[in-house]
C-alpha cells in the first residue's frame, strides 16, 4: 500500500525534540526525511541522557524513527553547493535552529526560495517577531511564555510545568499541520511558502480556554473554579485552577486504595448535572439528589470540598481500574491515573501501534511510541533511527546523483566527515 506523503522529500535541518517530532511524523505518513547533521557531531541529544554508553540515548531514538541521517558541514564551501544541491531535490525544508543561524549559513528564505521555488520552508523559532525573536527557547521556556505555567498548578503553589512535551512536541505538531497545508496549496499554485511556528504561540493556542477565562474574569468571578465556592476572591489574571477541570463541570483528582504506597493510585472524577443522581446513589448518599444545597450545581458549589471528600471515602474503598469499571457503564466521567510503567505494559497499545518495540543495532530492542495519528489508508510501520551519517553516500549516489569521483572529492574536502558504513 503507497503511504499518503509517498515521494514527498523532506530536507530535515531539525535537532532536539521540537523540530524532529514533525519530521518523524513526516516520516511516518511515508515522506523521505533526510536528516542533515553536522559531521561527527549530529543531533546534540544523541549523546543526551544517555543509559547505554556508546549508544545513541532513548532520547533521540524516540524523537527521529524513519529517517535518513546524512553528515554534512553546511558551513564548508563544497558542503554549501551539496546543501544547494539538496534544496532543488527536496520539497520541503523543516529547520529549528537558533534565530539566524540558517541566514548566517548563506540559506536565507529568500535564497532557498531562490533556488528552488516550489520548496516549503518550515522554521520552529521559540517566539515570533518582535523584542524576543532572538532568543533561544526549550520546552519549560516556552511553557511559562506561553501562559501554561502560570495556569497551572494549586492556588497557594507556584506556577508549574507540564510533564506533556506541549511547548516542543506541541509545536512540533504544529509545524506539521503547517507543512502538509502549504503541500496542499502547492498542488494548486506551484509554488512552495514559509511556515513559522512560534513555540509560545503553539503553548497559547493549546492554553486558548485560559485565555478565555481571562477575559470572563472581567464579567464576574469564575464560579466553576473551586477558589469561588471556597470564597478565596480572584486577582486580575486567569488562576491555577489545581485539577479543576477546565470545561466548567466540576472535577477532582481522588485517592483510591493503595493510595497510602502507591503513588499514583488516583482516579479523576467529575460530577457532572447529567449523572448526579448517579454519583449519589453510587457512593451512598441517596438524599443529595433532592436535598436543599445539594440537589442543582449551582447549591453544590460551595460544597464540592464536602462533596468531594465523601465521593473519596467511597473511591478509597477501590482501585482505580474498579472506579472505572462502575463508573462507566453508568456515564459517570472518570480516568485512572496510569503511570507509565502501566502504560508501558498495557497490550491494547501495541496492538493499536500506539506503542511499538523497536530494534536497534546500538542498543537492542526498546519501546517506542508510535504515531498516534491513525489514516486507514497509509498505515506505519516504524523503523528505528538511523546511526550518524548511515545514509550520507547512498543520499549523495541515489538522491543527489552524484558520481563515484565527484562523491571522492566531496569526502576530500572535508564536507561529510569521516565515511560511516551503514549499520547491518
Ligand atoms: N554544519 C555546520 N554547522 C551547523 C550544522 C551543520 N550541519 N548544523 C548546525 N550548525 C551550526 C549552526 O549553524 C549554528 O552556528 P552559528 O551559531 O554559527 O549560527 C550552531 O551549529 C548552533 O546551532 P543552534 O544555535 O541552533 O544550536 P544551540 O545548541 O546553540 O541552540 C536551541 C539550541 C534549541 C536553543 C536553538 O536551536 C533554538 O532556539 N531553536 C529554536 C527553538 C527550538 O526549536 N527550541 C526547541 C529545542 S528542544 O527543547
């Protein structure tokens, strides 16, 4: 079965986890991703977080799956004209480096474009113009700018950051939508465009309803935020709402047996209007479906403390996999806090591909995740990341249809480091 982006060449200028989880992703709907790295160097977090000495880290095998990996020193006169070379093969370029970097290689947009002009330029820069577009940006960087950090977390804690890769992987994906769309307009025009994605803005985007609740704010207090039936008076900027759920029903993290040693023995609960009557027959108190304070959400907001300390002397008294085992076939929304290793271990997930086991001629055999975007039509198949430099001659050969001799001199002139045998 041809995949969706099947003859779709991606020239991949990316590094770290922002720029090459949209290339992987690239990877997986079937486009040639050919990894540009600096020779003897590569991506920086091959050698990051390392756990097996001499291997590349999880951290990069789980970032760069389907891909090509080919040493090139852009900075080097003959590396310039092979990179030249790449930009009139490739349909799309996806780059993340710092602000400027690409213009001070000599590949400003204007030239790529000059060069080749149906090309796709995709650039993640950590802000968007303006008094910090110079900066250089990571993840938590990008959280805290985003508005995410300050949203997050409990009312008498500091701000805090998400374990969810929003500002990295979150742009990452991003950037993609962005791709494919100028792909799309491609096929119409002819003519390839610039795709920015700002990692603040993608954490904006992604933290839209706090925007939202900002500017509600104005209009009174926020009444589905616990702060407002505890009678805590709000400030002028959107609260951290702890585990209030952000769609205005009331929700609550509650321990559950084990709690006492295991530490995430938890389940979210909400308690909807729809299943109330449910949720009080359910833990054991019948006549708060009618009682005066109990019986509408609007009498229950000053008591959801009350409320939910009862619910939790009822879901003590279960696992987490019980809660949801009751809980569900009456509509009552909950979710057991899983751990990774419980995810690590649920075979539903690897029989949907979610989570796949790798092989990997470094490091042996490891668990991945894989794509969680699921087309009918152009199913993956994932396959490990490629060693530094394994497919640099087979590109310059097939690819750039450089001959024998030319490839010589290219090695000669010290663009592509040192000649590496591709791994068995
Ligand atoms: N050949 C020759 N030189 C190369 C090369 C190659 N194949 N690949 C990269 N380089 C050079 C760059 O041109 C740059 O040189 P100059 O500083 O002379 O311009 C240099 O390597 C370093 O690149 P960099 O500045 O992008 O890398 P860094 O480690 O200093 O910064 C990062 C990393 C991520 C902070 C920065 O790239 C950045 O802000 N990127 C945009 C935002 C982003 O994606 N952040 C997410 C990172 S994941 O948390």
């Amino acid at each position: 079965m041809t995949k969706a982006l099947e003859g779709v060449k991606i020239l991949d200028f990316t590094h770290v986890q922002s720029g090459p989880t949209c290339t992987q992703i690239l990877g997986w709907f079937g486009a040639d991703v050919i990894k540009v790295e600096r020779p003897g160097v590569g991506d920086a977090t091959r050698k990051q977080l390392v756990d097996k000495p001499g291997a590349d880290s999880l951290y990069f095998t789980m970032l760069n799956h389907n891909k090509r990996s080919m040493e090139l020193n852009s900075k080097n006169e003959t590396g310039k004209e092979v990179l030249t070379r790449l930009i009139k093969e490739c349909d799309v370029l996806v780059e993340n480096f710092a602000p400027g970097a690409l213009d001070r290689m000599g590949f400003s947009w204007e030239r790529v474009h000059e060069i080749n002009p149906r090309i796709i330029m995709a650039s993640i820069k950590g802000f968007g113009p303006g008094k910090y577009e110079d900066c250089k940006v990571y993840e938590n960087v990008a959280q805290c700018a985003g508005g995410s950090a300050s949203t997050t977390g409990f009312l008498d804690g500091p701000p805090l950051v998400t374990g969810a890769q929003i500002g990295d992987s979150g742009t990452g994906l991003h950037l993609c939508l962005g791709i494919v769309t100028a792909l799309f307009q491609r096929e119409k025009t002819g003519v390839g465009q610039r795709v920015s994605v700002a990692m603040q803005d993608s954490v904006l985007n992604l933290a839209r309803v706090k925007m939202r609740d900002q500017q509600r704010l104005e209009a009174g207090p926020l009444k589905e935020y616990s702060q407002f039936g505890e009678g805590i008076p709000f400030g002028e900027a959107t609260p951290r709402a702890g585990n209030d759920s952000g769609g205005g029903q009331p929700g609550r993290i509650l321990k559950c047996k084990g709690w006492e040693t295991d530490p995430n023995a938890y389940t979210y609960f909400i308690i909807q209007a729809a299943v109330w009557e449910k949720v009080c027959d359910l833990i054991g108190e019948p006549n708060w479906k009618t009682d005066t304070g109990f019986a509408t959400p609007p009498e229950r907001l000053d008591k959801l403390n009350q409320i939910f300390e009862r619910i939790e002397q009822w879901t003590m008294t279960k696992t987490k996999f019980e809660i949801m085992d009751l809980c569900n076939p009456l509509d009552i929304p909950v979710g057991p806090i899983l751990s990774m290793k419980e995810i690590a271990e649920d075979e539903g997930l690897y029989a949907t591909g979610t989570l796949v086991k790798v092989d990997h001629p470094e490091r042996g055999e490891y668990i991945s995740v894989g794509c969680p975007i699921k087309l009918s039509a152009s199913p993956v198949e994932v396959e490990r990341s490629p060693l530094l430099g394994e497919h640099t001659e087979e590109i310059l050969r097939d690819v750039l249809k450089y001959s024998d001799e030319e490839i010589q001199t290219i090695s000669e002139s010290g663009a592509i480091g040192e000649v590496r045998k591709a791994a068995e």
